[in-house]
C-alpha cells in the first residue's frame, strides 16, 4: 500500500512517517459485504486488490459507489462540486480490483449467494 509522510500535530495525533493512502474498512449485513475505502491522494487514482473469498460464497459482481469532488472550496459559503457514480466490478471466486478516483470516497457492495 503507498504511503506519504504526515508531519502535522492534529490534536492527540503526531506527526507520522508512513501513513496510508488508502483507509480501508469492512463491515457485513447477512446479505452484503461493505468495503469502505477512501483516497487520501488527492493527485493519483489508486488500485485496491481486494480478496474477500473467505468470506463465503460471493456474487460475480460487486457494485462500487464513489463520491469525489473538487478540492477548491469556496471558504466564504463552504459549497464545493461533489459527484456520486457508481459502477459494476467483476469479482472472480470472491477476488477483484478496485480504482479509486483521487480524493474519493468510495463504499463496494458484494452480495452474497
């Protein structure tokens, strides 16, 4: 997973040496799998390989929704453009690959069988 220097004191948190561009988070319904995911590089898209075949038997697709928006916020009114799309993914016996627009947040959905 790439990483970035954080040389900022963000209240309790201290500067750190490696941090990762990608948060990754997951959490389950009886039905669903969620995969949370956020870009923290707000110049570079990322790919995320995901193998969640442990975790039983899964669909052929996932569907990923992202959310992004521009980082040129106008601090006066605090508006900005944000965008939410979503996509299909392909999942092979329970494994596949996520692209993660810069700066996004993006939640993968995987049903199970």
């Amino acid at each position: 997973n790439p990483t970035y220097e954080q040389p900022y004191q963000n209240g309790w948190s201290g500067p750190k040496k490696k941090v990762a561009y990608a948060d990754v988070l997951a959490s389950c319904s009886d039905e669903t799998i969620f995969i949370h995911v956020i870009n923290r590089n707000f110049k570079k898209k990322l790919i995320v390989d995901v193998d969640a075949a442990t975790l039983g038997d899964l669909r052929d697709t996932a569907l990923q929704h992202s959310l992004e928006g521009e980082m040129n916020h106008d601090y006066r009114t605090f508006t900005s453009t944000c965008a939410i799309s979503e996509k299909p993914i392909a999942v092979n016996g329970g494994r596949f690959s996520v692209e993660l627009i810069p700066g996004s947040v993006s939640i993968i959905e995987i049903q199970r069988k």
